[in-house]
C-alpha cells in the first residue's frame, strides 16, 4: 500500500464518520479556514486553542495557553 493510497481511504473513513476533511490550501494563509501561516507548521493553533478551551472551560486562562504552548 502506497502513502497517498492510506491516506485517501483514511480521508474517506473520517468524512465516513462525521468529519469534516480540509486540504492544505483550506487551512493555509488566504484558504477559506485559514489556520496556519506556512505548510510547515502542522500543529493548527487556533484550532487547538479553540479545542482546549472548549475541553476545559474551568481552568485559568493562562493554563490553558500554557497547555497550548506545551502541545
């Protein structure tokens, strides 16, 4: 099995179940959810903020910036 094999039927298995698959140039500067300023980052900040203050909306926020920055 080839890498871009595995990763279309693992895209399709997400979108499957529920999720919302994006490309790169979605999340990429100018892309319509933009997320991150280069290809090389590929930790989504926003979304990973979002996603820990969703998850834990009872700590300070600066722990969850600390958790963030640590992730």
């Amino acid at each position: 099995m080839k890498e871009d094999h595995l990763e279309s039927r693992t895209l399709e298995w997400l979108e499957g179940i529920g999720y919302t698959c994006l490309t790169g140039e979605d999340v990429s500067l100018g892309g319509a959810e933009e997320a991150r300023n280069k290809y090389t980052e590929v930790v989504l900040r926003p979304r990973l903020e979002a996603a820990v203050s969703r998850l834990n909306p009872g700590i300070p926020a600066a722990a969850q910036a600390a958790a963030v920055s640590r992730m």
